[in-house]
C-alpha cells in the first residue's frame, strides 16, 4: 500500500469499525488533528450516517504524518480494528485489549448497544440518530418508488428531479443537482453505425497525419454509483452512453477501454499509468472520456465523491511533459456532467447575434539562440457537455443529449468531416432538444494549441506516412 492514501482508501471500512463518540472526538481536539468548531461545522452540515465520513476526510486534509497520529488515537479511544486497518502492526500488538464496538455495527458478539450516561453528549445525539438511519432508509426507499410509479410518462421515460419540491441544503464537497431527464417521446433508440470512408484527408501542414498500425486508445470512466447517494443519486440511464460511445469509437478504428466507479485515488493512480503507456506511441490519437456528476466549473466527481479537477488532475496527465508518447498527436476530451446548478430557459429567437469577442494574442520571434520548442500543452480539443454554472440532461432510455447528439453525429459524418466542425453539427442538433418546462443546454468545447484538422477516416487502413 506504498503512496496509497489509506484512509480514503479504506473510509468506509473506517467508518465501520471506528466508535465516534465524545471520547474518541475530544481526542482528535486535544491532539490537534480537528478543532472543536471543526467538528460543530461537519456535525451541523451534515446527518448522522455521513457524519463520521465527514470527519475522516476532514482528517484526511491535514496530510503529512496524520496517518499515524490517528493510529494512536484510534488505539488510545480501544478502535483496535480501525487501528489495525491503517497499520496492520500496531493493530494486532494491541488488538487483544478492549475493543470498543461502534452502534451502527451489527455484531453477533455484541447483542447489546452501548449505554451513554451523558444526557447531552454529542455521542448520544448521534447514537440516537443512527439508531433511525434503518428506518429512514426503508422510507426514502419507499418514496422513491412511490416517485417513480407516480413520475411515469407514456412513453415509459421517469422523471428523477422535481423543481416543485424544493432543495435540499448540500455540505460543501458534494453540491451537485441530479442530472435532470428530459421527459421525450421514445421515437428510436440509437443504434451506432458509422459511415465508412472513402478517402484520406492528407495535408501535412494542416492535418494530422493517421500512418500507425494503431489508430489509438479511447478510455471510458462511467461513475454511475456513489457514496453519498442522497447528495450525488444514481446516474439511471448512463449506461447507455458507455455503450454507445464504445460502439462509436471501435468502429472508428480505436481501442477501447472502460472503467466504472473509480475513487479519486483510482482515478488519479489509472491516469498516471495510462498516460505513461508505451502504446501511445504506437498511435495515431486518444480519446480521453469521463461522464459523473460535476458540483462547479472545471470540477468532476469520483464515486467516493471527492473533487477531481480538470485541467490540474487530467488535462495536465497528457501535456508534453507528462505524455511524450502523444507528442504532436491528436488528444481529444469529453466531459460529459454538470458544471453547476443553473437551469437554462432559453431566450426568445430575435436573429442570428452573439456577445462573442474575437481573442487575439500577442505573438513575437524567438530569441535567435533560443532551442525550437514545442510547447507544453497542444494538441488538445476538450468538449464539456454543458457551460460553465448549468446542469446537463440524461434520459434515462436514451442516455445523455450531449452524448446522443455526438455518436449521431460522429457515426455519420466521420467519413468526410473533420472534428472541430463535427463538434459544430453537435451544437446544432443539440439546439434542437427541450425539456417539457422549456429548459434548454449548451455544450461548450475548447481547444489547446490544435492548429490542425482531424479527420478519423474511419474504415481505411493505415495510411504509409510520406
């Protein structure tokens, strides 16, 4: 488990076999691994199951040596299990002392609940509540199954987000809306078939070159399922994006592989090694895909709902520097989740305009000693399924419209059009989708020094590289 952070790694696992009551929180205070209103803030924010999550991964953030300062504490408060998960040594040497059993655990060994003496102790508060959590988990079952026989349309398609019914106050780290499903008439359910090229686009200058044997690798990361599922529900209907987009991209000609509910650390362990793959250099491209819910701007959610940047932990995975192999390759990116919570309604249609500034750069020659360099960063083109601050919509049949609208329009234009203005077909028909309220989505794409067209030939063989 060297360079693993363990106590994400194993939070659940933590939670399980940790007693947090005023004890073992008094603790942490006196040892200085959490302040006293640290713990009022988490404990205020948040219900009783997620509490003791919340207090691991505030923990979590101190970094340095804070492994095993909790160590001793779980040790000195009789947490000997927890203890032996996050150091397996010192877990066993004390393991034969008490051990103290957390409420929420069902253990044949320990029929009886702990009694709490205290009237008004944090621990007894939480006791209480957790005490209720069965309960409360039968009956938000039930109200969701009532929602869904209630929420059906004709069509067969269910609503999982009511605008009516107001919201409900998130912690900081996971303020993410449902993706809403937009209630339309099933007329055809896609089916991928790419259009076979014809001819190659060949112009050195302005296209890139397709002449490996390997046309590249396209990776999937579905987060579908997560650990906070009040504040970040399942993603129904997903699925069918991960199907689609593998039938599009092996008909392309590319590898495909799939990962589903990655932890952040999974996440950020698979791109360091699937960036530094010697395969990139075989190829000709990659694709670089990853739909979950998204609380902000640049922000993605990994299904132990913790926060993964986009630009800082994988955009920058694939730069020059970190990725030689697809040096002055195509790279393309697509992020298919929410950026935010607002709701486009749409603007009354009163001709072609648009606030648009056209950027223009300063440009300068070289030092005439200075190396010629490549720069860092190119090669990029990077499609986010909605703007920056609004929510995007996922049917629950059909799949995403973002997603949809880009296999639709990729499997039948990929023989004779290049990327960026198939990326402008996707606007296009993505302009044509609306929710039954009238609420509407933008996708946005942006690119990073990609000075060339990309046509993905699909269907032709390797092409010799003059």
């Amino acid at each position: 488990m060297a360079g693993v952070n363990k106590i994400i790694w194993n939070l659940k696992t933590l939670v399980d076999n940790t007693v947090i009551d005023d004890i073992f929180l008094s603790k942490l205070i006196e040892k200085g691994l959490l302040t006293d209103n640290v713990i009022k803030n988490i404990q205020n924010k948040n219900d009783s199951r997620k509490f003791p999550y919340c207090i691991f991964i505030e923990i979590d953030k101190k970094g340095g040596s804070i492994e095993t300062r909790l160590v001793d504490i779980l040790l000195e408060t009789g947490n000997m299990r927890a203890a032996k998960i996050l150091d397996n040594k010192k877990g066993t040497v004390d393991l034969q002392k008490v051990e103290r059993v957390p409420v929420s655990r069902v253990d044949s060994e320990h029929k009886t609940q702990m009694d709490v003496t205290a009237e008004n102790s944090l621990f007894k508060r939480i006791n209480t509540l957790a005490q209720r959590g069965n309960i409360d988990d039968n009956e938000r079952t039930e109200n969701k199954e009532q929602h869904v026989n209630v929420g059906e349309s004709e069509s067969g398609i269910l609503s999982q987000f009511d605008e009516s019914s107001g919201k409900k106050e998130m912690p900081r780290f996971d303020q993410e809306k449902q993706d809403i499903i937009a209630k339309e008439d099933v007329k055809d359910i896609l089916e991928v078939k790419v259009l076979q090229a014809k001819e190659y686009f060949i112009d050195e200058e302005s296209i890139y070159s397709f002449g490996s044997n390997v046309r590249g690798m396209a990776v999937i990361i579905n987060n579908d399922k997560f650990l906070f599922e009040e504040d970040y529900p399942t993603r129904t209907g997903s699925q069918v994006d991960v199907r689609n987009l593998s039938d599009l991209f092996k008909q392309l000609g590319l590898e495909v592989l799939i990962r589903e509910n990655l932890t952040r650390t999974e996440t950020l362990n698979f791109l360091i090694d699937f960036s530094s793959d010697e395969v990139h250099a075989k190829s000709d491209m990659m694709i670089f895909c990853m739909a979950t819910h998204g609380p902000d701007r640049s922000t993605l959610v990994s299904a132990d709902c913790r926060d993964i940047d986009i630009e800082t932990d994988i955009l920058r995975s694939f730069n020059n520097e970190n990725c030689p192999g697809l040096r002055g390759k195509p790279k393309f990116f697509i992020f298919q989740a929410c950026q935010g919570q607002d709701t486009d309604y749409g603007v009354q249609i009163r001709g072609n305009q648009t606030d648009a500034k056209p950027f223009f750069s300063k440009t300068g020659a070289e030092p005439p000693s200075s190396p010629l360099k490549d720069p860092a960063w190119e090669d990029m083109l990077i499609a986010y399924a909605t703007l920056p601050g609004f929510v995007s919509y996922r049917d629950t049949v059909k799949g995403t419209w973002f997603i949809e609208s880009l296999c639709k329009v990729l499997m039948e234009h990929s023989c004779d059009t290049s990327l960026r203005d198939m990326l402008d077909m996707v606007a296009r028909m993505l302009k044509k989708y609306q929710t039954e309220r009238g609420a509407k989505q933008s996708f946005k794409y942006e690119v990073i020094h990609f000075y060339k067209k990309l046509y993905l030939h699909p269907g032709l063989p390797p092409k010799p590289l003059l």
